[in-house]
C-alpha cells in the first residue's frame, strides 16, 4: 500500500464535499475490491472517505412493490432478506463468508467488475440506482468493463428494485476467484421478461434482446435451446469466448427453469 | 486429556493447540530489535540485458538505510545446485550461474536485481519502485520444445544451449527395449502434459538475517524445511561462512510440499545484508511475490510407449521427457526428473525392460523444483495413464490388466536400479475394490444417468520411493549431500525426555508421532517426551524433511538412539539392583531383573544418571544422553490403490469428485489419525492438479495466473470425503520400525485416478476421446467433448 488518510464522516454531505475538493480521495464502501487493490499497490489515492458511519445508506425497505436497499447494505444482509429471493441467493453466493459481511451493494454497482453479480441483479430487475445527485434506470447505468454513469463526487446512495413475478440467478463459477464466469439473471414481470448476463462479454453485463424476445413469447427453458448470444465474448485462461457463449445459454435455460 | 498412547494409537497432535489457537512461532512472527526491512526490485519482463541499475533516486528516499545491486555480490558465490547429473553421452550436465542479485541479465519475471533496506516496509517498496533499471528486452524462451531448436534465444549466453541434460536411463537397456517394441504384438502410446504447478503453502516464505558484531556470528531465522541443509549450502557456496559462526532457524513453518526445501536468493541476501549494515534485516514475501519466485513443481512433456504381448503381458516401456528447469537450476531440480522419477517406472508391474529419456531444459521461467511427490507423480501419472489406456485399446478390464501384470515376488529388482524390499499389491488392490465399492458402481451409474450426470470410475496403482535415502547410493547418483538423518535424546533426571531431530516438522505432527515411538521403546507415555528441531544451534547435523523420509530415517535415528539410551539405563539399573546387565529386562518403564521380582523405576535410573552417588562411575560416565545417526539401507517402497469415481456435468463440462477411495501400503504406522490426514491432505494436492491449477506462462514469458483470482487452488468443496485404509501393511524391512512413509502418497496416487475417471466418463457416453490434459477444468473437458 502507498500511504493514505482516512476519514469517516457521519454525514454523506460531507462526503461528497471531501470528494469535490480533492480530486486524488476515493469513496470507500466495504473495501473488498479497492483495499486489495491498494495492497498491490495498484492505486494511490490520496485519502479514502469511508461511508461507513453513514447509518441512513445501510437497510432494506420494501414498499409498494419497490425494494430499496441502502448502497452501504452488505451482500450478507440482503442474502438474510427475502424480498426477491433470487436477488438474495444472488447476494448469498458472492464471495465467502468475510466478504459476504463487508462488502456493499453500492460498491459492486459502483465498481462494476465485468463478471460481478450485482450488475446482473440490477440489469435482470429493471432496478433503478439512486445517487447523491439522480435516479438512473440501470438499462442507462451500465457503460461497459468498470465503468458506470457515475460522474465525479456522484455516490450511489440506494438502489430501488421493483418486485418481479418471477426471478432467478445461475450462476456458473470462475474455478479460482469463484467470481462469475457466466451469470444469468432471468426475470419476469407481468408481459415484461429481463435476461441479464454478466461474466461473458467484452463489453460487460448486458441484456439478451433474443433470448427475450423468445422468453416473452414462451417463458420456458425449451424457448432458448440452441440459443447462443452474439457479439464479442470475453476469452482467457477459463474458457473461450465459444465456452462463455455456450454457458450463456446453459445457464439462462437453467435460470428460466429456477424461475 | 486423556494420556497419550504408544505407537499405533491416534493420539490428537499437540501441535494443533498452539497452531489452532494463533500461538504458533512463524518467522514472520519474529521482530529483531532495530530491524530494518527489504523489498526486492524485481524484474517485469522474462529476458533482458540488464544494462545498468540506476538506485541515486532510491537512496534518497525517506527511510532507506542502503540500495544493494548485483555489483554488491559479486566477491560471493552464486546460489548453488546440490544435484549433478551425468547425461547419457557421460557429460555432466550445464550448470548456470545463479547470482543473488541478477548481474548482467534478467532470466525470469520475478528475478531480483536490486533490494532496498529501508527503516520501514513501505519505504522500502517505496524505494524499490523508485530504482531505474536498464533492460534490453530479449525475446522469452518458454515453450521447451521450442527452447531446445537452432537460433533459439539462450536464456544463459555462456551455456552452449538451453539443454541442461540430455539423460538416459537405462542407457544400456535402450537396444534391448525398442527390440521389443519392434516385436511386440500392441503398442499403446500416449502424449501427456504434467502441468506446472505452484505449492503455494499458507505461509509465505520470511527471512530474516542477524549479525552480532561482538562475536561476528550470523544466524539467519527463515521458513525452511531444513535449516541445516540452509546453513550448509548458503554458508559453504554462497557467503563463505563457516558452520560454527553460522546458525539457521527455522521455527513454525506453515507449510512446504517441497517449495521450501531449496535455499533460496533472499536468506543469502538477508544475511548479507544484516552484516553489511550491522543491523537485522527482514523479507516477508507477499502473495504475489511468492508465485514468481517460490520454485513452481512439476511441467514435464511426456511421451510413453507401453508395449504388450499378445497375452497382455507388459514387455517394454519407454518414455521421452522434457522436464523444465526454469531459468536457473534450484538446489535438488536435476535429481527430480531423473533419479526420483526414471527409477519408479516400473511402478507396480513387472515389465522387464524400461527405457526413460528426459531432457532438461532452461526457460525463461521461474526455477522448477520438488513439489510434494517430486518426480515420482510425474512417473505414476504417465504410467497409470498408459496403462489405463491400452486397457480402452485391447478391451480388456483395466484392472485386471493391471493385476495380471502385477509384481508379486519380493525383493524384486526392477530394471530401472531399484529393488523393491516388500509389498503386496493384490492385497492393496483387492481391499481397494472392497472400501470402494466397486460392485456397487454400475447402481452409481445408473443414479446419475438418471439426474443426467455422466459418471466414471478411475483406477489406479501406484509406487513410490520414500525415506530419501543411502548416502553412498545417492552419492553415486550425483547428490551433492548425504540423506542420512540424526537424532540426540537427552534424558533429564526426573525421566522426561527431550529429543533434538534433524528432520523438521513444517505441518507433519512430529512433535505427535516422534513421542509415540520413543515412549513406546521405554514403555512410559508419550508426554514425558518433547521434541525440539529446526535450529541448527541445538539440534544434531541433519538432513531435513521432505521425501516421506521423517519417520523412516529421521524415526530410525531415533530408535537407534533411544537403544543407546536403554542400554546405558539397563547398566545402571544392573548396578543399582546388584543384578548382571544381561539379566535386565526394560517393561512398562520399570528395569527388572530377569526370574526375579527385583525391580527399579525409570526415574529411579535417569535421576542415578545424574546424581551419581550409587553408580558404576568406573564403567560408565554420568548423565544419559547419546546421539544416532542413521543412514538407511535402501529407499521404502510405500504402494497402493486408488478408486475416483467423478461426475461430469454434460452442458458444462464441470468435474465433481463423487467418491475417492486410497487403499495404501504405508507398513507399520505409528499414529494412523496423522497418516489419515497425510493422506486426505496428499489427496487433496492431487485433485488440486487434475482439475484446478496450472501456471500458465504467455509466449512473452509473463505469468497469466499469478494471483489467487486466477490461479484454482482446492477448497474443501472440491473434494469428497475420502475412504481411506492403511490396513495392507507390509513392513518395511531395513529399518527398524518397519515404516515406509505416508507424506507424498496421496499426491502421487490421484491425479490419474481423476484422468482416468474422467475419460471413463466420457467413453461411456460414447465418446472416443483417449486423454485430456491436466487440469481437467470446465472449458478443457466442454472442449474435448466437442471434438
Ligand atoms: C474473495 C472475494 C470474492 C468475491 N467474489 C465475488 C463474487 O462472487 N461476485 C461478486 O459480484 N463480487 C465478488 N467479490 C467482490 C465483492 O462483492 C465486493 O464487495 C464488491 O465488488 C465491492 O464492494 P465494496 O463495498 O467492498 O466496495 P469497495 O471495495 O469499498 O469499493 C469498490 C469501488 O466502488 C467505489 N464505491 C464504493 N461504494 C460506493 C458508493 N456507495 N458509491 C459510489 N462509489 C462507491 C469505491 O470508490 C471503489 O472504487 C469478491 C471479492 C472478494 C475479495
């Protein structure tokens, strides 16, 4: 690690006034990728301000058929809710046990890693992520491999997840970092189906237009056979991109059948 | 707690309370009074001309105490090898320079050219950083094949090549045996990969060098499997010191499998530097300093022929080998694919003619070395895997082919220089077919056909060489040190008894199972024992731990000197009793004497030793403490059976381990709750290499798996819970307890029961495919089963 302060206010206000006048201090949420990343000396931000003791960003409410989950809310937490189960078992299989009780959703969202969970669950349910400074639909969050449409000092403050009729998660295990090496969030909401896909391609999570258009017409895994996604998927030492496409479609069949 | 038992009881190990409740004493548990820290400037790229090393940026920076460059070693000796090898032409082998510090050249990423010692660990990081080197980047050799044509780039410009040996074994044999290929009625041959691995145990490896002035004494506290070998190496070849003002210590060690057997660049360096700046000094490597610099194991390029008569009998073997070295030659890397892998080719069969080839060769890659098994998984795995294979060519039951090849006279001479004393490999086989279950298979079968699973059964035996080893033979061999081990027992007046071994306990439970076998020569509990090792300042010379040889060699020592103990003890009960020495008789810790009910305690003998005042001062001296060295006979021949029985997803190609079954020969055992775990541990390491891990190098030489993110180590859910038996037990017959070790079997059995399982799987459902290359990940076995 470089040298760094830390602080932790108790108002987010705070925060983001930290943040607008020292362009090189980081927002720090359960740690679990940015200390890592600091241990390998990989980033040096000149202070990392802690959300930590700002007890408003952390809870699950639900109210008419919208969950929100504060940004600070740890996966451990939203794993022990089950509002949306399938988001909950989504949250339960991230990490283990010590990054299950550190690590936030708002990080996630925030870091947006390529073969991260959250970024399906908030794409599958049609979430929305609310900021210090907006609400953004997550079809209009996403902008590819860790980049996101936060700008500057805008911090994810909660994020509202409408209550689906059905949902699943599947996800298929990177044999070493047990990260996804394909995830599929399925949802269906009335007419409205949702096939999210993170793991899998170059231009991180995305929406299976084909896989739901199919959906909508017969919401069964027999709908998807034969279906791969197109466009560029990722390849390394764990699989090729014809693998990951292949396993996209295994595991959106198996995520319409735990529907 | 209960007290202890003698040899054979599972007693609980008394090590686990400290390790398990955070008391252990790791190196980098140890902080030295004024102790400055260091951080290696390592390089990024696989192959350069290392022009110059500009540290003036570095030297001014905060906290930095001194910037040492190669230049600075260059009045000592490089990092040695203690292995020679003689090729097949009777040339020994090309033996590179290994500097502390690079000098003139770069040879693999990781490879130091500079080291900062600095006030803090992150000024030193700091500084390191801030050290310009100047590298012309060559072009990375890292293919071996490759490494090994014309015009290829020398990863050593003085070597004529990158071939370090060209071996062959037995070279006489060679004629003889593609006779009998020409003659034979099937050939099978199969092209194999031993993937390359890294041991990656818990605790990284420490180092920390102290200098007293006062006396210009060195003691250097590192995580070694056996400081005396360190002390050996480093203070004769590398920095000139000799052993009396030389201590190494190697305290707690949380794991090896091999990586820390070898000495290593940054003890010598931590001991230079601490007399250079007359201040201690310590390294902790991190994680990811650890992947390119600690040895890696394995990566040989196999191909092996087995031929067969028309009955099936086994009548040659050959194999063609390019075993790779990485870029400089670690301390025993040349003996792994030559005399610890070529000499276990016969395995448990009888084919009476073998010819092994293997050439060694230098890569732009981190050095290759040991690892858990050490040459004797790579023989097993190709042997196992050849024979499984001929077995789907000819159609017969694979095995019954195995057993109608079997060995079943003993001693028997393989043709590959080693004589077998004992085992019996029908028994391991048929208990293996009993604790699997094998009957029960084809229910199994059905079971997971039914959740649309495809289920494999593999088999298979192995053999291995332990108890490393005769002196004179591995001499002859080209062995750069004796393999004998040492023990000193001290008795203290009141009975307890301390015992200082040259073996070292990384995580085997010798402070368990050593007190179990001394205990159990005198017949008293096995906690009036303690053992002491891993500091060369108060344990006898001695050789280490690594190659299953603790008990075997390191135990024998200390039977031999407990002996010398009992019959000292025995004179002096004789004197105090009035009774002549013959006439004694050593029970339950009581000396009596023989047809009589005259009889003296334990205690009362050892406290006789040490106040004297009745005692036979004219015959023997006072006190009780003697000393053994022991040098075995000849290796052990642990063997047996393996059963994997694996599930195969077909949509994903995912591999789950469904049962695995080890029926092993370890002879005599002494605490069979330790064996168990050995076994379960070495099992583990097994699966780790046939499903999940596998360094993976790019063409430009960069590691592409060198962090936990990427690299698949086993967790506890990858494995099943094992069936495991040691009760086929054939002692052992030149050492005195009759044991064979137990520590690498389980590694050097599973991998080809896992390969074989899983190709098992995949021919039931109707594919032709004969091989996949470790490890059998997701994607390798989707692919396979594609083609
Ligand atoms: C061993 C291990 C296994 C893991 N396995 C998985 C897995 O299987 N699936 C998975 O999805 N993830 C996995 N993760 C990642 C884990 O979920 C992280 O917790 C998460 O990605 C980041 O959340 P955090 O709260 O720890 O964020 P931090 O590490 O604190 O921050 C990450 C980034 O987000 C920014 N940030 C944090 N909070 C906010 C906010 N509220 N608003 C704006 N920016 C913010 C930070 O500045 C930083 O850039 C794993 C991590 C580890 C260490």
């Amino acid at each position: 690690m470089y040298e760094f302060d830390i602080k932790a206010p108790s108002k987010l206000g705070k925060v983001v006034r930290k943040l607008k006048k020292d362009e090189d201090a980081v927002v720090l949420g359960g740690g679990q990728t940015l200390i890592p990343t600091l241990k390998q000396r990989l980033a040096a931000p000149s202070q990392l301000i802690s959300l930590a003791k700002i007890d408003k960003l952390k809870g699950i409410s639900s109210d008419n058929g919208v969950v929100t989950i504060g940004a600070s809310t740890v996966h451990a937490d939203v794993a022990a809710d089950g509002a949306i189960p399938a988001l909950s078992a989504l949250a339960g299989g991230i990490g283990d046990p010590s990054v299950r009780n550190r690590g936030t959703i708002g990080g996630s969202l925030a870091n947006n890693d390529p073969s991260a969970c959250y970024p399906a669950g908030a794409l599958g349910l049609g979430a929305t992520i609310v900021t210090t400074d907006r609400k953004i639909a997550a079809d209009d969050y996403f902008r590819g491999l860790f980049e996101t449409a936060l700008e500057g000092a805008e911090i994810i403050t909660a994020i509202e997840f409408p209550v689906p009729d059905k949902a699943a998660y599947v996800k298929f295990d990177q044999p070493a970092s047990r990260f996804a090496l394909v995830g599929v969030f399925v949802s269906r909401t009335g007419s409205d189906v949702r096939v999210a896909v993170t793991g899998a391609s170059e231009s991180g999570v995305f929406r299976w237009a084909e896989a739901e258009a199919a959906l909508a017409a017969n919401f069964a895994p027999e709908a998807l056979e034969g279906m791969t996604p197109s466009g560029d998927m990722i390849g390394d030492i764990h699989g090729s991109p014809e693998y990951r496409a292949h396993l996209v479609g295994v595991m959106a069949r198996r995520a319409v059948a735990a529907c | 707690m209960p007290a202890d038992g003698g040899i054979g009881a599972p007693n609980k190990r008394r090590e686990d309370i400290r390790f398990l409740t955070g008391k252990g004493n790791y190196t980098d548990d140890m902080n030295k009074r004024g102790q400055a820290y260091v951080a290696f400037a390592r390089s990024q790229v696989a192959h350069g001309t290392l022009k110059g090393v500009d540290t003036s940026a570095a030297e001014a920076m905060p906290g930095v105490v001194r910037v040492f460059t190669g230049a600075d070693f260059a009045e000592v000796g490089g990092i040695p090898c203690g292995w020679q090898i003689t090729d097949k032409h009777g040339e020994v082998m090309q033996e590179p320079a290994h500097p502390v510090l690079a000098q003139g050249k770069v040879r693999h990423v990781g490879d130091p050219y500079a080291a900062v010692v600095a006030e803090t660990l992150d000024q030193a990081r700091d500084a390191a950083e801030a050290i310009e080197a100047d590298i012309d980047e060559l072009p990375a050799v890292v293919d071996m094949k490759a490494a090994l044509l014309e015009g290829a780039p020398k990863v050593h410009d003085d070597l004529t090549s990158n071939l370090c040996y060209d071996w062959g074994f037995v070279e006489e044999n060679k004629a003889a045996v593609d006779e009998a290929f020409a003659k034979a009625a099937h050939v099978t041959t199969l092209d194999l990969v031993n993937n390359r691995l890294v041991a990656n145990p818990m605790e990284p490896r420490v180092a920390i060098g102290d200098y007293d002035s006062s006396a210009g004494d060195s003691t250097l506290y590192t995580t070694s499997q056996n400081p005396h070998v360190i002390r050996l190496l480093m203070g004769a070849f590398v920095l000139g010191i000799p052993e009396h003002k030389l201590r190494v210590v190697a305290p707690d060690v949380g794991g090896g499998f091999g990586s820390k057997i070898f000495h290593y660049a940054e003890e010598a360096f931590c001991t230079f530097a601490a007399k250079a700046i007359n201040r201690p000094v310590k390294w902790t490597s991190t994680r990811s300093e650890a992947f390119i610099t600690d040895c890696h194991g394995r990566d040989h390029v196999t191909t092996i022929q087995l031929a067969l008569d028309a009955e099936n009998n086994f009548t040659a073997l050959r194999t063609d080998t390019h075993a790779n070295m990485g870029a400089y030659l670690s301390t025993f890397a040349p003996s792994v694919p030559t005399w610890l892998h070529g000499t276990l080719m016969a395995g448990n069969y009888k084919t009476p003619l073998i010819y092994v080839n293997v050439k060694a060769v230098f890569t732009n890659t981190v050095p290759v070395d040991a690892y858990r098994g050490a040459g004797r998984p790579e023989a097993t795995y190709q042997l196992e895997r050849v024979i499984s294979k001929a077995a789907m060519e000819l159609g017969v039951d694979q095995i019954a082919l195995r057993r109608q090849n079997f060995i079943t006279e003993f001693p028997y001479a393989t043709p590959v220089a080693v004589e077998y004393d004992t085992g019996d490999y029908v028994a391991t086989m048929d208990k293996l077919e009993q604790i699997a279950d094998l009957s029960g298979f084809e229910a199994r079968l059905k079971a997971s056909k039914a959740k649309g699973k495809l289920r494999g059964l593999g088999v298979n035996c192995y053999i291995e060489a332990c108890g490393i080893a005769p002196s004179n033979l591995v001499g002859q061999l080209g062995a750069r040190a004796g393999l004998y081990e040492s023990a000193t027992v001290r008795v203290n007046a009141t009975g307890g008894l301390v015992v200082m071994t040259g073996s070292h306990s990384h995580g085997q439970g010798h402070e368990t199972a050593f007190p179990q076998v001394v205990a159990s020569m005198i017949g008293i509990d096995p906690s009036m024992v303690e053992i002491v090792h891993g500091d060369t300042a108060n344990t006898p010379m001695g050789m280490g731990t690594y190659g299953s040889r603790s008990l075997a060699v390191g135990g024998s020592a200390m039977v031999k000197a407990t002996e010398k103990i009992i019959a000292k003890a025995k004179k002096i009960a004789a004197h105090l009793m009035e009774a002549a020495d013959s006439d004694i008789e050593l029970k339950d810790g009581q000396f009596s004497v023989a047809g009589t009910d005259k009889s003296v305690a334990w205690g009362d003998v050892t406290l006789a030793a040490y106040v004297p005042h009745n005692y036979p001062l004219e015959e023997i001296e006072p006190g009780l403490e003697e000393t053994a060295f022991y040098d075995p006979a000849n290796f052990t021949y642990p063997s047996g059976a393996y059963a994997c029985e694996v599930e195969i997803d077909p949509e994903t190609g995912k591999v789950t381990i469904e049962a695995f079954a080890a029926a092993d020969d370890f002879g005599n055992i002494v605490n069979p709750m330790i064996v168990d775990g050995q076994v379960h541990g070495g099992i583990g390491q097994g699966i780790g290499q046939a499903l999940l891990e596998g360094a993976v190098y790019d063409e430009d030489g960069q590691l592409l798996n060198g962090s936990f993110m990427d690299y698949a180590m086993p967790r506890a859910d990858d494995v099943p819970f094992y069936t495991v038996d040691h009760s086929c037990q054939t002692p052992c017959t030149h050492n005195p307890l009759g044991v064979k070790g137990c520590g690498e079997a389980g590694a050097i059995g599973s991998p080809p029961a896992v390969v074989n399982a899983v190709v098992d799987a995949l021919r039931r459902n109707g594919s032709d495919i004969t091989h996949i290359d470790m490890p059998l990940t997701p994607s390798r076995v989707w692919s396979a089963m594609q083609s």
